[in-house]
C-alpha cells in the first residue's frame, strides 16, 4: 500500500481568525472503546461510537481550511469532509451522511477501517499541532445515526435503459459498479462464489472491526434498488464470462485478490497450519453462511503462532485470542512472529495498540525456515532464523538478511501465514481475450477507462490493483460504473474514452 498524501498545509501560515483560533483549542476526543479484557472475549466491534454531544465536539475541531482541502485530496473518494462536519456540529448528522453518501457507497465502513492515519486524517492540517480530527469516526456516527434512525436514502433510478449488467464479485468494487449502474438505469445480477454478499468485508475482515450487521443493510438497500444477487456462482467453473455475455451486454470482474500466499518452506502442509483467510472465514463467519468443509471452527491450542506484519496477521492474531478465551485456553500465547522491525510493519498502529492491549505478543526479526511436525502429521514446532537489515530494497524498506547460526525453534499448535494475497489465475485462465500483468493482476486500460482487452469485459478493485483497500476497490469501482455506463450507450465498436467523454459532456 503507498498512498501518496498531499502536501499539508503549514499550520504557522494559517490565518487563523479567532473562529478557527478557538476550534483549534478544541481538545481531541476518542469514542469509547470495548475494555480490552472484555472484549477478548467477544466478536463485538472495539469503538463504541460518539454519542451525539461528543461527535459535535469533535467536529468542530474542523479548522475548516482554504480550497483546495487537504482532507478531501487525501481521501481517495474524494468525501467533502468539511462540509459533512459542518452539518454534524450543527446537530444534523443525516445531512453529514448525504455528504459522504454523494461519494462513498460505503461510509460506514470506510469510516470504521480505512487507514485514515495515512488517507483523510493524515492530510489534515490539524495534524500539524494535535491529533488530527477523527475524520472516520465521524463518518462511521453520522452514517450510522442516518442508517439507525432514518434508513439509508433510496436512491432515484433512471428510467430504463433495457442494458444488462452482469457484476461478478459480492466485495466492495462490485457493490459499487452495481449500485452506480443500476441508479443510471441499468439490469444488474451480481454473482459470488461465497452465499453472503460483502467480499472480504464478510469472509475477511473480523466483526471486532466491522460488524457484518452493517453490510446486510447495505445489501438490503441495494436489493430495494433491484439489484440481483446470486451467490454460490464460482464463476469461470459454474458459469464462464463468455456464457454471461450471452445474455448480458457488459460484465464487470470485481473479483479481488483473495488467494493467499505460501510460505514455500518445508512442513508447510502439515495439518494445523492456516491460511489467514481459510482462518479467519472459519472463526468469525457464522456457519450457515459456509460451505459445509468449511462450518468447524479451525483448530486452536495455548500455542499460536501468526507470520506475517500486515493488517491480516493482526486480524489473525486477535481471532486467535478470542477463540482461545471463548474455548478454554483464557491465559494461551498468540504470536506474530515478523522478519523486520516494527517500524517497517505495513499495518495500522492503532491494529498494533489494540492487539498488544488483548495480550497479543510480538517477535521482530525472525523468519521461519521450516515446520515441524508429530507421527499424526500436525505441527508441533516452528523453526526460525533471527534476520538483520540491510540496504533497502525495492519496496523501500530495508532488506532482512539471515544472521548465519542464529535458528532457534518453538512450540506451536496452530500456525497461520499471513503473507499477502494474489488474484485467483481462474477466471484470467477461464476467460479467453482478458489479460494479465506480470504480477497476475487483470490488465485494464487505465483506472479511469477499466475496460480489459476484451471489448464489454471491465475489472477494478484488487483484481488490477492488487490487495489494497475497501476505499480504493469503492473509488475504482465507481469509476468503472461511469465508464461502464459510457460503453452502455455508445457501444458495439469500442469508442475511444476522450470521445465517450464528449458524448457524455453533449449528452449525446
Ligand atoms: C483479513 C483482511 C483484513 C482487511 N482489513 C482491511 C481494513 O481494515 N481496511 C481496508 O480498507 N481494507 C482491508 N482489507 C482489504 C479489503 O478487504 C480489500 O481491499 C477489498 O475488500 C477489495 O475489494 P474488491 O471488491 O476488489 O474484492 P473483494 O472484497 O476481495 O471481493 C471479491 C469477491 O469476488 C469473489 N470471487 C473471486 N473469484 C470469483 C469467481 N471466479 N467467481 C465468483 N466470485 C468470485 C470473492 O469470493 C469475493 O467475494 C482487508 C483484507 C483482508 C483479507
């Protein structure tokens, strides 16, 4: 993940007039959060939410800067954040959801799990002196007030255009193709491989960080506008993209990146080690929304072991400490075991803060050489070697580097990797005339123009941008909608997207 963030303005050269002068004297407030012994016990979201007094507090913490904002610049959806929280500090959270809405079809969400440290809130000028203004759990009050209290609007559909869409994947890309193209009056089935719609943000993401309540709703809501959705549809086996172009007039591929990488070691098949995702499903997922080889919980022991450095590892480790409380292991270790410092780890502080608050331990500077395991073929030990830094490398962090004669091993019932995630080959392979990238990403033209090489066949989210983010894949998919709407009207031979635009701008 590199999110470039716009320059921040210099707090010293604001004009700060005696309005912004008193908001900046504002101090910061945090939504409760869960007690931590508590909540390790349970599945439950750790924040609490603002009540209505502490949001408006906190809003008007909003210095409120010239155009061009660097809040909205650093958000990739491009939210009017100020004038959202201009609604919320005068008392009207609904219309501070509209806002959100007019951009993002998920604000709920995105303001629960964005990494707003590096998006929105690390842009923000507030940042400069204080704590930034929390951005997100103000997008996460004020949707869920409108959601609770008033519903999600509905939204106008145009009148019928008599196109077809077929959307493949339930994740954030496809929920936001498919709302954008079904308002501007297009046919819209989304199909899934998984029964419940939401992608990795239900078979994915824990509920201790987005309950799975809030995509049901979603969903509901998109259901009201008329979208299909059909699940248990792997598509590429059950169904080829080639047989929905039959009845369809473009298809969209928002499939992501959901296939977990190896560890490529010795042992690795030995039963009791996970892959985070297959970890994660099978711990918070409830089991009627599961295959049936996949409704057990997966094994847990008062040993775990997590390996990896990213946001997953922390996901991981934090499900292990719950099923280890909630099934009779309350003083068990849980460890992310990760071959840097924690100064290079790629996921969120705050992810880090909260595991270390449920007890969860960390190893810098390790790597994994090989699994052991017993007569029965599980795993019983994990053999590492201690790493050094180097030089940086490409992802410009700096290089471990083995230390020779430094392996140690130890005990672990249970590993998960938690190594990043790449595209499943299937669909690519099943799907003659769409391409591939060399690091096995769907090659699209550009983000604006996400049409593959093959004419009517479009792709976004982690599919062609790899593993990233629930506001990235919603920002993308959008654009995929409009460019997809483009196609729609003016399509049989492909129109090139400058002219497209101009027909869009006449509107032709
Ligand atoms: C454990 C974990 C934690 C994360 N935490 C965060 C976080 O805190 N914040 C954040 O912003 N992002 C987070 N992410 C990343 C985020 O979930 C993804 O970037 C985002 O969901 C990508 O959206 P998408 O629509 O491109 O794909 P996905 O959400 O991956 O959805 C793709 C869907 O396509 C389906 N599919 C795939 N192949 C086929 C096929 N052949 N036929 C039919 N269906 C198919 C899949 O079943 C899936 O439902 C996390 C990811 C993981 C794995």
């Amino acid at each position: 993940m590199n999110h470039e963030l716009p320059p921040k303005e210099d707090p010293n050269t604001l004009d700060l007039d005696p309005d912004r002068y008193e908001r900046a004297n504002i101090p910061a407030g945090e939504p409760p959060k869960q007690d931590p012994v508590k909540r390790r016990r349970n599945f439950n979201e750790v924040f609490l939410g603002y009540d209505e007094k502490q949001a408006v507090v906190e809003a008007l913490r909003c210095i409120h800067c010239p155009s061009p904002e660097p809040c909205i610049l650093g958000c990739p959806v491009h939210n009017d954040i100020p004038r959202a929280l201009m609604f919320i500090e005068q008392g009207d959270p609904v219309a501070g959801a509209n806002v959100f809405r007019q951009t993002n079809n998920l604000p709920e969400v995105c303001g629960r799990i964005c990494p707003q440290e590096v998006l929105c809130e690390g842009a923000c000028t507030v940042a400069g002196y204080d704590k930034p203004v929390a951005i997100g759990k103000l997008e996460a009050y004020c949707s869920d007030y409108q959601r609770n209290h008033v519903g999600i609007p509905s939204r106008e559909i145009a009148p019928a255009t008599g196109k077809r869409v077929a959307v493949i994947g339930f994740g954030p890309a496809g929920l936001a193709v498919a709302e954008e193209l079904r308002v501007l009056g297009h046919e819209i089935v989304v199909y899934d491989a998984w029964p419940r719609p939401g992608g990795l943000m239900v078979y994915g993401i824990p509920g201790f960080k987005l309950s799975k309540r809030i995509i049901d709703q979603k969903v509901a809501h998109l259901e009201s506008l008329g979208i299909r959705f059909v699940g248990d549809t792997l598509v590429g086996q059950d169904v080829t993209v080639d047989e929905l172009l039959q009845g369809n007039d473009a298809v969209f591929l928002g499939v992501g990146a959901t296939h977990g990488n190896p560890a490529r070691l010795p042992g690795e098949d030995l039963h009791g080690i996970y892959q985070a995702t297959e970890f994660l499903v099978r711990g918070n997922v409830p089991v009627e929304d599961l295959p049936k080889n996949m409704r057990a919980l997966p094994e847990f022991g008062p040993r775990i072991a997590v390996i990896g450095g990213g946001d997953t590892a922390m996901d991981c480790v934090r499900t292990a400490k719950r099923l280890q409380t909630q099934h009779g292991f309350p003083d068990g270790d849980v460890t992310v075991y990760y071959r840097r410092t924690e100064n290079e780890m790629p996921g969120r502080a705050e992810e880090r803060m909260h595991a270390r608050q449920e007890g969860i331990q960390f190893e810098f500077l390790v790597s994994p050489v090989r699994f052991i395991g017993d007569t029965n073929g599980h795993v019983r030990q994990i053999e590492f070697e201690k790493m050094r830094l180097r030089a940086r490398d490409v992802s410009g962090r700096p290089r471990p580097e083995p230390i020779p004669g430094s392996n140690y091993t130890v005990e672990a019932q249970v590993v998960v990797l938690a190594l990043g995630y790449k595209v499943d080959p299937l669909l690519l392979k099943a799907t003659p005339g769409v391409t591939g990238t060399k690091w096995g990403t769907v090659h699209v033209e550009n983000e604006d123009d996400p049409m593959t090489a093959r004419p009517g066949v479009f792709a976004a989210g982690d599919d062609v941008r790899g593993a990233d983010l629930v506001v990235t894949a919603t920002a993308a998919g959008r654009k995929a909608a409009y460019a997809m709407n483009a196609w729609l009207k003016y399509n049989s031979a492909r129109t090139d997207i400058k002219t497209r635009r101009v027909l869009e701008t006449l509107r032709v």
